[in-house]
C-alpha cells in the first residue's frame, strides 16, 4: 500500500472515506448525511439494511463478494495477505481493505463515524454554494 499526496485545497474539507484500487476498480467508503457509502468506479450505494458483505478464505486467496438487494455487484479473488498472531496465521485487518471493511461493517460505531453531522453537512453546503457560484 502506497499514501497518495494529494494537494490540499486551503477552501476544501475533506471528509471521512477509505478507498483502494483493486484490479483497475476505485471503491471504498465515504462518509454521507445519510451514512456510509459504498462505492465501485461509477456506482455508488448508500449502506442500510438492503447490502451484504462476504469474504471467504481460501488456503492462498480470499473471494469478496458485495450484494445489494440480493443480486451480486461485486465478486473479487484476490491473494490473501496474512499476518502471524502466535502460532497461527489470520488475514491481516490493517492491510486488507476487504478484511477491513466486512469486520467494520459489522460495528455500530462505523454507522456513526460514516454519517456527518448536522454542521458538516451545514460547511458541505457552504462550500458548494461557494464552488458553484
């Protein structure tokens, strides 16, 4: 995994996201008013009780598999990357977005980190109004 510098605008605020480029596809998460939103290239949905995330572990690769409203939008396989925790081998949560994202999926603090608030969304507006006018 590579930081990306990006050249920040002194009127931008970012907000809260994660994203990876996996096999010529941008996805990841990024915070909404409404919640957390998943996106693949061009698509994006907006994460309530209408998705599932699933990753199976196989001996050498994982399969990740993203369903929204029961039909499969996203099936990945990809070489699993592993850590040692003792004397066991387990799928690394920090390097491993997928890991990542089907285990924080199922907190309740990811719900609320990946919802603005009523004041970011009041600076959001702000700031569009300023880039459109």
């Amino acid at each position: 995994m590579t930081e990306v510098e990006i050249v920040r605008d002194k009127h931008a605020h970012y907000r809260r996201g994660y994203y990876i480029n996996c096999q010529g596809k941008l996805l990841g998460i990024v915070a909404t008013s409404r919640g957390p939103l998943f996106f693949c290239d061009g698509d994006t949905y907006l994460l309530q009780d209408n998705f599932k995330f699933q990753l199976l572990h196989h001996t050498e690769e994982n399969t990740f598999m993203f369903t929204w409203e029961g039909s499969i939008k996203l099936h990945i396989v990809y070489p699993r990357m592993l850590y040692k925790r003792g004397d066991v081998w387990v799928d690394d949560m920090v390097q491993d977005f997928f890991t990542w994202l089907v285990m924080a999926t199922k907190r309740k603090k990811f719900y609320s980190f990946y919802t603005l608030d009523e004041k970011e969304q009041e600076s959001d507006m702000k700031l569009l109004e300023a880039v459109h006018s």
